[in-house]
C-alpha cells in the first residue's frame, strides 16, 4: 500500500506541504487516520521525525492505534455531559424544596393561622367557604409534594411500570373532581370527550399523573368563563398519519406560550413556571413527571400554542387501545 492509500486524508498537495513542515519542525506529533488492508479506517497518533541518511532526508513516523482512547474520550464526554445533567437536576431539586414548596407551604401556615383566630366570628358561610379554600390549598401542597417525590423515584428507578386495562373516561372523570374548586372559582367548562367505551392498557398510576398535571396546567393559565377540552384522536398522532396509537390531548384557550417558552418547557436547567392568570404558583416539574412517565409508555409529548391564543398538549402512548 502507498501512503496516499494508507492515509485517505493525505493528497499529494497536502503532502508537499507537510514534507515542508517535517524540513522545518523535524519531530512532532499528530492525530489522522488510517486504512488497514480490510478497508476499516482506525484512528491513530503519528510521531513525525526527520532522518537523515546516506545524504538523504526521509521521514520515519511511528503510527500508534489510538481507537481504544478515542473510545475512552467519547465515554468521559458521555459522563461529564451525564453529571452536568445530573447537575442540573439536583439544582432543581433544591430549588423547589427552598423556594417553590417552602412558599406554599408559608401560605398555607399563615392562612390556618388566620382562620383558627376568626372562627368563632365568621358566619358558617365565610366558614364553609374558607374550608373549601383550604382543602384545595391542601390538594395543591398535596399534589406538589407527589410530583416531588414521585419525581425523585423516577431518578432512582423505584417506581415500576405496572399496566393494565384502564376505563380512561372514567379515570379523567374522576382527576376533573380533583379541581372542582378552582373550575368553579374561575367559571370553567370542562369537557370531558374521552368516549365512554375508550379503554388502553396502561400504568394507571402514571396516566392519572399526567392528565392531573396537564388539566392543573390548563386551568392555571385559563381565563374566567373560557372552555377546557380533554379527548383522544388517532387521526392526529405526530409526524405519523400511519400511526395506529391514540392520540391525547388536553385543550385550553387560556394564555398561550411563546416560542422560547415552549422551548423550554421539558428542561431541567431552566425555570420556565410563569404565574397562572389568578396568580397560582408551580414548579414546572408536573411538565418533566408527566414527560418521563409518557416515554415509559413508549411515547411522546408535544405542544401547540399561541400567546393569547390558548395552548394544546398532545401526546401518544405507544400503547394498544382496546
């Protein structure tokens, strides 16, 4: 084999110029590639040295296959990335312990304070009502510690994936109750458009999961008498007109999002929880449960959204229906 069949990077204009550099350096070193006889290029790490004998000028380079510390280079690039993920993740972690559950958690303290010093004066309509209020505060604080630590699982790989057959319009109907307050609080008409006879197989712990934190999240950024819409759509499976998997989706016409914040909606390095349109507070880490839980399934998320134009979650299961 000729050097310009050993080494394929290697012309005879960029050889010129490298002689010229061997006249001038005389030993260095370098990394390039090699063919091998097979045809397989390997990566290696040439010694360059200027010898001279006999009054000729020769270059002895001495190649060493370097495939297994390229290998081992790609391998620490994967882990520092991996750690900086890792992180990323604890920085969030302690963030919401710090400030995002430590806040409600203030409310909900100062709140109980208040109403145990004016019982005894408040009609038992003032009464009924502030207990509902603080039921929901408790459901919210409630809710949030579970994303919390269901999250948490999902890092250590506790929680198992678990399916079975599961009646979704029932399961919706139900996670619906669960905001019955904040619907009736801001006037919102949520429909349910699961078909009754709609059932999947399924991890029904972390299906109830998602539509929880996807409804939670349409009713914060709805606007007062406005309409949520959950259903299911095969037509409208992503990127796939094939696909045979349903197609979720949780619909509102609340605030929107812009572009940069759907970009960031999934990342753990940023915080991307804006306030909701009666100042309601959140982490956005339901967004990140509800995405780990959905690619367990085999699936995917996706959103569709436009400032001031209301926003739609769409996501598939990767799961047979029944």
């Amino acid at each position: 084999m000729t050097m310009f069949q050993v080494d394929p990077l290697f012309t005879k204009e960029i050889w010129d110029a490298h002689w010229q550099e061997i006249l001038e350096r005389k030993s260095f070193t370098l990394e390039t590639i090699n063919k091998r006889k097979d045809g397989k290029t390997i990566p290696i790490e040439v010694t360059v040295n200027l010898v001279e004998y006999d009054g000729k000028k020769y270059n002895c380079a001495i190649a060493r296959d370097i495939t297994e510390h390229k290998l081992n280079e790609s391998k620490l690039k994967q882990a520092a990335l991996k750690l900086s993920e890792l992180n990323a993740t604890k920085d969030k972690f302690f963030s919401i312990i710090a400030h995002d559950l430590r806040g409600p958690l203030g409310s909900h303290r100062e709140f109980t304070k208040n109403l145990s010093e004016k019982i005894t004066i408040l009609s038992n309509e003032d009464r009924l009502l502030n207990l509902q209020i603080l039921n929901e505060s408790s459901e919210k604080l409630y809710s949030l510690m579970e994303n919390l630590l269901h999250w948490a699982s999902t890092q250590n790989g506790m929680i198992t994936f678990q399916p079975v057959l599961i009646s979704l319009y029932d399961l919706v109907h139900k996670t619906i109750d669960l905001f019955s307050l904040s619907i009736h609080k801001k006037n919102l008409s949520l429909k349910n458009q699961i078909p009754k006879t709609f059932h999947l197989i399924a991890d029904s712990f972390m299906i109830e999961t998602i539509f929880r934190n996807l409804i939670s999240n349409a009713i914060k950024y709805s606007n007062y008498n406005q309409t949520i819409e959950i259903g299911c759509n095969p037509s409208q499976a992503k990127n796939d007109t094939k696909s045979k998997n349903s197609c979720f989706y949780v619909k509102d016409e609340g605030i929107g999002m812009s572009k940069d914040q759907i970009n960031s909606l999934f990342r753990l390095d940023q915080k991307v929880s804006t306030p909701g349109t009666a100042q309601e507070v959140g982490t956005g880490l339901g967004l990140i449960l509800s995405k780990d839980f959905i690619e367990q399934h085999g699936g995917k998320i996706w959103v569709e959204s436009v400032l001031q134009g209301g926003t739609t979650f769409y996501f598939e299961l990767g799961q047979d229906t029944i």
